[in-house]
C-alpha cells in the first residue's frame, strides 16, 4: 500500500485506540439533560469536540462548569476503556517491527495512565504526550513535534493516526503524513467527507491495515 518508509507512528488515543467515544458522549447527554436540554445524539456528536462552546450556545450559564461536570461522569468509566479490536495486537506487532510509538492526545494523563497501564501497553510508547503536558493541543502541532523529538526523529518519517478532525489538522500543520482511521461505527460522530476533505494520506476502516501501510 505504502512505498514510503515509516520508521515512527504517533497514535492518538481516543476514538483511535481507545472505545472512548459512547463514554464522552453518555457523559455530555447526562449533563445537558441535567441542565433541562433534551439533545439527539446526532446534534452532540456534531459538536462532540468543542461541548464547552456548544454548552455556552445551548444557553447552558455555567459551561465550564458543565464540562467539568461531563469529565467527572466520564472519569468513572474511562479506566475500563475497552480497546478497538486489534489494537493490541498492531502495537505489539508494530514495535517489535522495530518502530518507535508515541502517544499524543488532548486527554489528560489522569484520564490515559490507569486504562494503559491495565491494558499492559505503556511499555511499548517511547513517549506519551498527554493534553495537560502542552500549552496549545491539537490541532497546534505542538505535541506532534514534542513527541517526534522525543523519539529522537523526524516529521519525514513519521506517520499521525487518528479518528478526528484536529488529528488530521495536527498533522498537516506539523508537515507529518497522517492516516486516518474510520470504522463504520465513526458514522455516528464524524463526516467522512469533512475528513477526506482535509486530504489524509491514508484512510483505514480497520487498524489491521496500518501494518500494510508501514511494512
């Protein structure tokens, strides 16, 4: 698929290797139902990265607040994250292919340390660049470029994979090739037009054929 070496992969985490998505999203409905607001699933998904912002549109009066809210619902169920099928298996496969992994994501370390370390992953990251570790997350490069320098690499050979818009965005504004990865279930939350149209090199349905894009 790939005729391009790749010697780093920098993942994201949710809604990329992690099921964390349905734990976001039940956490913003309970809020805004909290608050009075009865919203489809389809209108919070369409705002699903911005809920402070789109909570302060509602007419929500405190959202901060709001969201802070939403982080301690999600908090009790994020831990027990379940992984994408065969996300374990790429990440072992790809580090003992002799890659170098990093993973950059805008959640905080509270909320990817414990489900990380139950999954028995941290071992294989030769950096992790967590949101409470940089002054602007993505889609500013910085945590691309902090991890690729942790790696000790460079942005020719290394390689973004992530499921969301600022991902893709990251990536092209930090001059990395990127993959993005859209299972069927990635429907509910996100356009794949809006995505192809930020022109990542890849598309994947299935984290299998990341194996085939850097092999």
């Amino acid at each position: 698929m790939s005729h391009k070496t790749y010697e780093s992969l920098l993942l994201d985490w949710d809604g990329n290797l992690a099921q964390t998505l349905d734990i976001w999203l039940d956490a913003y409905q309970t809020v805004l139902r909290q608050y009075g607001y009865q919203i489809t699933n389809e209108d919070v998904c369409a705002n699903f990265t911005r809920f402070t912002s789109y909570s302060e549109e509602l007419g929500v009066s405190k959202p901060i607040e709001a969201m802070m809210l939403a982080d301690q619902i999600a908090s009790k169920h994020l831990p027990l994250v379940e992984l994408y099928p065969d996300a374990e298996e790429v990440i072992k496969n790809l580090y003992y292919c002799g890659k170098s992994l990093a993973l950059i994501t805008s959640s905080t370390a509270r909320h990817v340390v414990a489900p990380l370390e139950r999954h028995k992953l941290t071992q294989y990251f030769g950096s992790i660049v967590t949101g409470d570790q940089v002054e602007r997350r993505k889609p500013d490069p910085e945590s691309l470029n902090k991890a690729i320098n942790a790696l000790c690499t460079s942005a020719e050979v290394s390689l973004v994979v992530g499921d969301s818009e600022t991902d893709i965005k990251a990536a092209n504004h930090a001059g990395v090739d990127s993959v993005l990865f859209f299972p069927s279930d990635h429907q509910r939350f996100y356009s794949l037009k809006v995505l192809r149209d930020l022109q990542p090199t890849y598309v994947i349905e299935d984290l299998k054929q990341l194996l085939e894009i850097v092999k």
